[in-house]
C-alpha cells in the first residue's frame, strides 16, 4: 500500500512551491498526497514566519495534531510529524524541546535530503532529527525532477535567499544568502512544466529580479535574459514573476516589459513606506522618488502595467508626517491590489529594539486609512474593466456549481459560467461586473491552442463537461 503524505502549506508562494518539491523528493519513497491527516503517514507542517506570532501558532497546530498520531500509534501504525519551512528554520532543535511530538525539523534549503531523514526516522533512529543547515549544494541538484502536474498555473522557483537585510524582515535569516539556479537548469523545468500542462508559469524567488543565474554562454544572465529565453518557449503562454525590490529593477528587465507580450502586464512591486525617513530606516537603500521613478520607466515600457505592493504601517518612529507620505505615494502610483500590515517585531532584526515604537491604537488607525485608500484603487480598477474582452485562464471551479475560476493578465480573479473541461484553457470574457475582489463575465471563445490562434467560435455555453 502506498504510504500517505499530508502537506500543510503556510505563508507565501515560495512555500506553496517547496511543498510540491518535497512531496517529488518523497515519491519514491512510496508516500503519495492525501488531503486529509487523518489517513496521512506523514505530516507536514511547511511554515512562514513572516507573520505576527508565527511560531505560537506553529506550536497549538502540534498540539491539536498530537491526539491523531496517538490514535494511530493505538492502531499500531506509525506517524511522522514533520515540521518544514521558516519557522523550522528560525527555531531548529528548541522545537523538538518544546514539542517533542515532532519527529523532524528542516529548513528551506535542505528538504531534498527528506528520503533519508524520514528512511533513519523508520529505521527506528528516533528522537528527533533537525536539519537546519544552509548546504553547499543545492538542493535543486539532489531533487527528483517535478512529479505531479501544477495544472495550467505553474510556479518555477529561479532565485532563493535575499542579501538586502531590510531592517523588519526575518527572510535574511531563515532563507540564507541570495542564490540563483542556472538558466539551463530553470528552462528544462519550464519546458517540462509546459509539456504537463503549463500554459502560464510564474517565477518565484525572494528577490527575484535580483537574478543572476549562469548563463549557457558563460555569462551572468539577469532575470530580464531569462523572461526572453523563456518566452521562446512554445505554448507557454503567460510569464510572471514575484517578489520584486525597487532596487533590482534595471533597465533590460524594464525593456523586457516593452518587448515581450507574454510577459503579463502586472508586477508585485513593494515598497513598504512612502517616507524617505522611513525607508532609511527600514534600509530599503531607495526614496520614494526613486520608487516613483521605477514606475515611471514601467509604464513608459508598458503602458497598461498595473501595479501591486505591500506596505508596512507603523514601522518605529513612524510619524503622522511620514504616514501622510505614504498615502501621497499610493495616491501618485495608484495600485491594481496591495497587502499592508502593521508593523510587528520580528526578534533578532534590528527594527526589533528600535526604542520607540508606533502605540497599537495609531497602528490600527493607519492601518485602515490605508486599506480604505488601496481598497477605493481596487475597486476602480475592477471597474474599469466592465465592458471589456479579456483573455482569462481558467484555473479552477467556482464556488458554485457551473461556476470556474480563472486570471485576467492583471491577476484578477474573473468568475465565468463553463463547463469544467475549459479548465486549463485560456478563453475570451466579456466583462459584465466588477467587486473588490473579482470580476465576472460571460465566455466568448475558446482558445484550445493556447497562443497560436484563438478559435473565433462563439462557445456554446450549454457545452457538456
Ligand atoms: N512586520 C510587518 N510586516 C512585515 N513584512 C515583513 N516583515 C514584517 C514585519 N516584521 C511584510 C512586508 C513584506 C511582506 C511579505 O510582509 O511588507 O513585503
Ligand atoms: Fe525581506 Fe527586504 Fe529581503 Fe524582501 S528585500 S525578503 S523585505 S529583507
């Protein structure tokens, strides 16, 4: 019998990746997904530390999970408890202290060596394994090549680990130090992503125009010469890629945004704070100018670029003058969507012992005159597109029944009536209504050959699935 993994994923896209990578590592090993712990043999917790009390709740989540591996030992069948992921990272052996429930800890960069840590857990080296380091090798060249199909929205992870210590963020510390795969390497994964399915595949890294991965010429390739050899690939049809910093943004990855259609017209840009004080704190090594610059030079490139960010609020020393400033920058930019958080001290940054910190209450305060503004752009964005044809790839079904799911080339989710075989296939909508957070539309036609003709038939929305 096939034994049976179960994967929780927390946090970002990076983690949502590095699950589907560790259940390729476990594959030969005979373990396959279930989405239910219940029957799992093997647990994952794969965590993210970027939020407030991440690893508290890491911790309750074992304790709930605690009474399932005991009704299963009871049965005379044995559970593994695997906690993965930055939280694993940042707390190593004091987890298995704390909750020695867990049978093993590993970080980020060291999940390819998942077959013989769990292989010593069964051989009955018990006790708890931790596995923390940050390797020499890579791990991309000890794993499996991918398993499972991701579908028709694929991620590819090129760049790992971010040198830029912003003075809030754990990532330095959890992740390790900026590393990029080889574009040799990154294109064999795209055309295999392609060849399962891939119709659209967004590259994943930290900092992932910080790029800088060797080239099959010997030469350093930054992420602007990838997205182009990746464009070339036939029937991949949508490139994306996140998360971005200001800083990395040159000139070819701009001109790449003017040259190349396939890369789809919305970036994931932060910029954290509108104050120039407070970006020198924050060690973001830009101004707001600069940020405004950036975009400037975007949207000359692309004219119908849409832009997202995240924002901190609240961030120590953080004045009304300097929150003021950071409306006037969402104002000036105008953002398609954007995530903003109140600022929460992350132990061992150096923002942490900062002495004077933004009281809860003016937190909270910003914090929703910022999403009041962000959620007014949103909004208007949805809305401008009512009465539009867009080209949406269809991801997955809707919350009702006849309803799918699929992405405008501006990340908006757009919710159609159509049978579930359109699944996986990019069609033309018409939009008809616009919320904060979709939009909804009628089908127009079917694209069956992804970029190469779109078929102009009218699609019969009684079409059986
Ligand atoms: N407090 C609040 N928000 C944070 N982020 C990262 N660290 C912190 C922190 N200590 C936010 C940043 C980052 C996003 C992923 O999470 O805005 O871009
Ligand atoms: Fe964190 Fe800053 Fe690196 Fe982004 S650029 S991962 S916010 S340190």
């Amino acid at each position: 019998m096939p034994k049976k993994l179960y994967i929780k994923t927390y946090g970002c896209q990076m983690n949502v990746y590095d699950s589907v990578r560790m259940a390729d590592a476990l594959a030969p090993l005979g373990y396959a997904k279930t989405a239910s712990p219940e029957e799992a043999d093997f647990v994952i917790l794969n965590t993210c530390h970027i939020r407030e009390k991440a690893s508290e709740k890491v911790y309750s989540e074992l304790g709930r999970l605690r009474p399932l591996k005991a009704a299963a030992a009871a049965e005379g069948r044995q559970v593994l408890l695997g906690v993965a992921g930055c939280v694993a990272q940042a707390e190593g052996e004091e987890m298995l202290r704390r909750a020695p429930v867990v049978d093993l800890v590993f970080g980020p960069q060291t999940y390819h060596r998942l077959p013989e840590m769990v292989t010593r857990l069964l051989a009955g080296e018990g006790g708890g394994l931790v596995d923390t380091d940050f390797p020499l090798e890579s791990k991309f060249d000890h794993l499996p090549e991918e398993g499972a199909s991701q579908g028709a929205a694929a991620f590819l992870s090129v760049q790992e680990g971010c040198d830029k210590f912003c003075s809030f963020c754990v990532v330095p510390y959890t992740r390790g130090a900026e590393f990029s795969r080889p574009v040799a390497e990154v294109v064999a994964e795209a055309k295999r992503l392609v060849a399962s399915g891939a119709l659209e595949i967004t590259l994943l890294g930290q900092n992932v125009n910080a790029y800088h991965g060797d080239g099959p010429d010997g030469a350093t390739w930054g992420l602007g010469r990838l997205l182009r050899r990746l464009a070339e690939i036939e029937g991949l049809a949508r490139l994306r890629y996140t998360t971005s910093h200001p800083r990395d943004m040159d000139a070819e990855l701009i001109a790449t945004h003017r040259d190349e259609p396939k890369i789809m017209p919305y970036l994931h840009l932060p910029v954290q704070s509108g104050s120039d004080r407070i970006l020198s704190a924050m060690n973001r090594k830009h101004s707001a100018d600069d940020y405004r610059r950036i975009v400037g030079e975007l949207r000359n490139a692309r004219p119908d670029l849409a832009l997202s960010s995240d924002f901190i609020v609240g961030f120590p020393g953080e004045r009304d003058l300097d929150f003021a400033a950071t409306l006037r920058l969402v104002t000036d930019v105008g953002y398609a969507q954007a995530y903003s958080f109140k600022y929460s001290p992350r132990p061992g940054t150096p923002a942490s012992s900062i002495e004077e910190q933004v009281p809860e209450a003016i937190k909270t305060e910003r914090l929703s005159a910022l999403q009041q503004l962000i959620d007014a752009q949103q909004l208007a964005f949805n809305h401008a597109k009512i009465g539009e044809r867009l080209e949406v790839l269809l991801e997955k079904p809707g919350k009702r029944a006849g309803q799918l799911i699929g992405r405008s080339p501006w990340m908006q989710s757009v919710v159609v009536e159509a049978p579930e075989r359109l699944i996986g296939h990019i069609i033309e909508v018409d939009i008809e209504a616009a919320h904060g957070n979709s939009l909804a539309g009628r089908v127009v036609t079917l694209d069956c050959a992804s970029e190469s003709h779109i078929a102009r038939t009218v699609f019969a929305q009684t079409g059986a699935a």
